[in-house]
C-alpha cells in the first residue's frame, strides 16, 4: 500500500439508498424526450464494482454498505453532466448523462469513473481499493425508448467484465445491438391504441395579462409493451411518414374532450389544444371525428385550438390555407406551431388563417442570454399583433425569460417553469393548487406594494 494518505478517503460509515428500476426509467424517459427533440445523445452509464461480494466478506455488511454509499456521494459529485445518479442493484449503479452533442467524451468520462473509484478509501488504517467495470449504451444509436437502453447498457456491463479495461460501449452496428428496427416500432404503434398503449398530457398556456392558467396543450405518450416509453419526437414523424398519424390524431380526438370536459381554473372552463398534423387536414376527415367527439361531451368548439406546425402548412400553402379556413368557420382556433422553424415566406403571413403563432422553443430558451433571439422574438411577436393574431412562447423554463417575454408584450407562456406536461388528474390537482406568487414573485410583490 504506497498511496499518500492524501490520495485516500476516509470511509464514513452510512447506508447508500437505492432508486428502483422504475425510477431510472422514468428518469431516463425524460432525457430520451427532450434529447430526441434537441437531436442530442442520452447515455446511460452503469458502473459494478469488482470482487464486491470478497469486500463484503472481509470487512462485514456495515462497511459494505459504507462503500456503496462512498461510491454514490462521489460518482455525484465528480459527473456534473448527470442528470440521475442511483444504485440500482446491489453493487450496480446507473449514471444518465443528457444532452451530449458528441459522444468522443464518453470513453473519457468512464475511465474517469474509474479512476475516481479506485483511489484508496481508508478504514481503521486499512485501505480499501475499488475496481470496477463500466458498461454503456446510447441514444438513438443503440435504443430510442428507455428499456431498450437499459438492456444495452446491461449487454456492454457483461462484456465490459471480459473487457481488458473493464470498460465496453455499445457499438450501433455490432450484432449485440441490432439497429432499431423501424418496421417493429410501426408495427407496434399501429396496435398502441388498441392496446391501451397511449394517454394524453397536458401543458398549461399561461395568459401574460392575468398570469393565470387560460388553456392547455394535449401531448400525446405512447408506453410500448415491447420498447417501451417512446418519445413523440420519435413516433409522431414515424407515424407522418406511415400515414398512422391519423388514427392517432382520431384517438387524441376521441379521448380530449371526455379527459378535458372539466379542466377549469377559477371556475372558467379552459380552452385546450390538440395538434393535428397537415396530412389529417389534407385527409378531410378531421371535420367529422371532432365534431363527433366533441358533441359526445357537449364541448363546444370554441374551446377548441388546433395547432399546426409552420414548416409542413409551407409544402402547400393554398389547399392548407382552403382547408384551416373551412375549421375556422366550424369555429376552431387555429394556431400555427413551432413558428420561425418553417421558412415561410413573409408575403404569405397576412394570409395564414390562424388565430395564434406558437414562437419556437429553440428561440425562447436562450432568449436570456441571445441578442439575436430577442431581436427576433420582438418582431414575432409585433408582427403576430399587427394581424391580430395572439402569441404564444413555449419552452418557458425560468422567470428571467418570463420577465422579457412580458416585457415584449407576448400573450401566452408555456413551459417547464410553470410545469411539464401531466396526466390529466395530475393536471387537474396543478390547476386546483396554482398561485400567481409560486410562479410570479415580482409580479406579486409589486402589487403587494
Ligand atoms: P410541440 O407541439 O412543439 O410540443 C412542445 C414540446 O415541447 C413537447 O414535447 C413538450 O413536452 C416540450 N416542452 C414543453 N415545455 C418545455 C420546456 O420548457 N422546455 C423544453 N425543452 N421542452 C418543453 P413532446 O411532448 O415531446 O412533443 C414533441 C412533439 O411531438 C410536439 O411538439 C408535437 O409536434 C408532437 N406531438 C405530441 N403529441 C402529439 C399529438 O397528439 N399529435 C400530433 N400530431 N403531434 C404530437
Ligand atoms: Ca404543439
Ligand atoms: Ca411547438
């Protein structure tokens, strides 16, 4: 034993707790989400110690256990990327690292990982060494959907124990990690409703004059019995290009207004807000199922938005300015999504029939800190004004944002500082419990004053 005791840690005896395979999944659901929409990598480390079960036999249970809650504290403290760090077995533990934009890092980061690990822990002038093997999988190139990410981050931690360096990384093209079958997943979405494989969220729109909740957005989640959680970044354009997308947006329809009939703040009924994509328009049938639907529930369809995304309107503006316009007369508002992201053309923004423009969230996140994006937001949002239309932010997530979206006159926000989107009963309690000052506290204290 040559180390300094400078190098070495000195064991505090503790219990580390344990997440359970539930909770690293639904940890890991919610990167795979945003990352699959930023187009970014989620990878799932997982890190077993070596020879564990010998320590446990030399130095009994306490000290054992000790270790594991050693080996949490700083794998904590030194992966600051991480978004989850847990125990998930008895010596495994499962590390996610989102919103990678390469993945040349990772290699480094386990071996750092090991590193970090084996430096000598010191018990009663003992010293304890640490080896450990590290396995890693990573999305989308091994799996898109959480389970599918584990059993690969599962697969490289078995190789990794035969692994000179004690470490593997699953390769997308190598037979242990075939590449995503497409044709499965399809598939499978063509039987999620049936299967009772889909639910609907909701995300408030929160009014910038009132600064109450005055609508909601319906997010659509599919829990595949095979993959898993898949996110709609993965399955919406997958159902697009397949021509599913309308059953989909038929069931959205159908389980809408029964699921929002009763969403309500301070007595108001709140107006929600289903995305359809260009093609249920160009199909024609939209008509009839909302219509339909809602009358099953006495909805009237005023309190009804319908959010279209810029960029596929643009691939035939007339026929899907013919066909808004028909929805707008059956008394739908119309809302233009992820505007700014479409490149449509300005002489055709007098004649879009919309009632609202949703600002892109790749505008708004950095809104803070991005001159450019301010410029940008501001002319939007005195553009939208000038013909009479409403805006919209989204991907809200902290007050300094809110304060310039106020200050720029915008009408709506929507985003992670007010919530993510929530089944409905959970949707329903944030509603029941939401105050202006939680979200406000300027805002409150000024009138306070
Ligand atoms: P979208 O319509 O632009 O929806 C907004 C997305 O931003 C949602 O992602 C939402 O969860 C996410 N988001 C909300 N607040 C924040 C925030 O503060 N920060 C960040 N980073 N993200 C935030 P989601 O639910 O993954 O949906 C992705 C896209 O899938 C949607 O984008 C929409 O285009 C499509 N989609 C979802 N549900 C449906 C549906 O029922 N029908 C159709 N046709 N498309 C759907
Ligand atoms: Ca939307
Ligand atoms: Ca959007």
């Amino acid at each position: 034993m040559t180390s300094s005791p400078e190098d070495a840690n000195t064991l505090v005896l503790q219990k580390a707790p344990a997440i359970d395979r539930a909770g690293l999944l639904s940890g890991l659901a919610a990167d795979l989400h945003n990352d699959s929409q930023q187009k970014r990598f989620t990878a799932l480390i997982l890190v077993e110690l070596a020879g564990f079960r010998h320590l446990n036999r030399r130095f009994g249970f306490e000290v054992g256990d000790s270790v594991l809650a050693y080996v949490l504290n700083h794998l904590f403290e030194n992966i600051k990327k991480a978004s989850l760090v847990g125990r998930i077995g008895d010596d495994c533990f499962a590390i996610v690292v989102p919103e990678l934009k390469s993945l040349s890092l990772l290699p480094v980061s386990a071996n750092k990982i090991q590193q970090i690990l084996a430096a000598p822990i010191v018990y009663q002038q003992e010293e304890i060494h640490l080896d450990s093997y590290v396995g890693i999988s990573v999305a989308p190139l091994n799996a898109i959907s959480n389970q599918q990410l584990l059993m690969h981050a599962e697969q490289s931690l078995q190789r990794a124990r035969r692994a000179i360096d004690h470490c593997y990384m699953a390769d997308a093209e190598t037979e242990d990690s075939p590449p995503l079958n497409e044709w499965e997943l399809q598939e499978a979405l063509r039987r999620a409703a049936g299967a009772n494989e889909l639910m609907l969220c909701y995300q408030p729109k929160i009014c910038l004059q009132t600064l109450t909740p005055v609508a909601c957005e319906a997010l659509m989640r599919w829990h595949s019995e095979s993959f898993g959680e898949v996110s709609p970044g993965v399955f919406i354009p997958l159902a697009e290009e397949s021509g599913l997308i309308m059953d989909l947006t038929e069931w959205a329809a159908l389980a809408l207004p029964r699921e929002a009939i009763d969403f309500r703040y301070d007595e108001v009924p709140l107006n929600v807000a289903l995305n359809v994509s260009p093609k249920d328009l160009v199909a024609g049938h939209l008509h009839a199922t909302l219509e339909s639907a809602l009358n099953i529930w006495d909805m009237p369809s005023t309190n009804v938005t319908l959010e279209i995304t810029e960029g596929t309107l643009m691939d035939n503006p007339q026929a899907s300015f013919d066909l808004m316009q028909a929805l707008k007369q059956q008394g739908f508002r119309l809302s233009i999504d992820d505007f700014g992201t479409g490149y449509s053309s300005m002489s055709y923004f007098k004649l879009i029939p919309a009632d609202e423009i949703k600002i892109d969230k790749c505008f708004i996140t950095n809104l803070a800190n991005d001159c450019d994006d301010q410029v940008l937001v501001r002319a939007i949002i005195d553009l939208a004004h000038h013909f009479q239309m409403k805006t919209v932010a989204e991907g809200v997530e902290d007050m300094q944002t809110l304060q310039m979206l106020m200050a720029m006159k915008c009408d709506y926000a929507q985003g992670y500082h007010f919530t993510p989107a929530l089944p409905s009963d959970q949707f329903k309690t944030w509603l029941s419990n939401y105050q202006v000052q939680d979200y406000f506290p300027q805002e409150s204290q000024r009138s306070n004053q």
